[in-house]
C-alpha cells in the first residue's frame, strides 16, 4: 500500500479475490432511500455505495485514507502480507497566522489540542458547545498551514 498527497491510499501487486471482495464488502454501504432510486426499482444498481475501487489503469485498487484501517484489518484477518508507506511530508508555507483570541482554552480545550498537534491531525468529536471552533482555530495556529473549515449549518 502507498501512500498520497491526495486523501486516498492505493493497493498494488496481487491479492486473492477472496480478499478483495471482503474489502469491498467493508468498504461498502447503503445510502437512506437507496430502495426509492429509479435506477434501483430497474434493477440497474443494487443500491450499494462502494468506497473500494479499481484504478483505470486496473493495476491497483484505492480507497479514502480515513479507510486504512478497515483495508488493514481485513488483509490481517486473511493473512495477507503488505507494508503500508508513508507519504512524504509535504513542505508548505508558514502562513504567519498567530494566537491572539482574548479567550483561553479550557483545561479540557488545552489537552485535547496537545492530543491532536502530537498525533498531527485527528477527529475531534465533543458535545455543542464544548469548543471544537476554538480548538480547530488554535490547531490552525499552531500547524500554521493552509486550512479549510467545513460546516454543514
């Protein structure tokens, strides 16, 4: 498996059908309503989304990054061999954003930011409320790279 500045890894060399199956089985799902879609009803798509994929070229295959570890534990269960490389770090301007909010983070806030700036990056899942926006913001701070924000309200 190799890594990638794009937000997928790929599987290269030969695996067995029984574990490329598994692999999209995990790595596939059905989207609410999928049973109402016209091209359901003709029989067209049997209304699974797949996340596993094969290149164009059909020399390897792909998923989301986020997915690693479903790929890894499902090559682990069969026993298939494989060595996951890591991407090179990419090198980006510093942006020069600073600190300079009149608010302080929460003891919690403090940890959690240690937590994710050690570990490089994470999902940060706390209750309304709880201070995702001032962390995400003191991340960007301290990571100093470009970065998006995006919100679904």
């Amino acid at each position: 498996m190799a890594g990638t500045d794009l937000p997928y890894h790929f599987l290269y060399g030969t695996l067995p059908n029984y574990a490329l199956v598994a692999i999209d089985q995990e790595l596939s799902y059905k989207p609410s309503g999928y049973d109402r879609t016209d091209s359901y009803l003709k029989g067209e798509w049997d209304g699974s989304v797949r996340l596993f994929r094969q290149s164009k070229s059909g020399r390897s295959w792909y998923f989301p990054s986020g997915l690693l570890s479903k790929v890894t534990g499902v090559l682990d269960i069969f026993g298939v061999t494989y060595t996951v490389q890591k991407t090179p770090d990419q090198d980006y301007d510093p942006q020069g954003f600073e600190w300079v909010s009149p608010l302080s983070l929460r003891n919690y806030q403090e940890e959690i930011v240690k937590k994710a700036y050690a570990a490089e990056g994470g999902v940060i899942a706390l209750p309304t409320g709880g201070g995702k926006t001032l962390i995400g913001l003191k991340l960007i701070s301290l990571f100093d790279m470009p970065s998006l924000i995006a919100c679904h309200t």
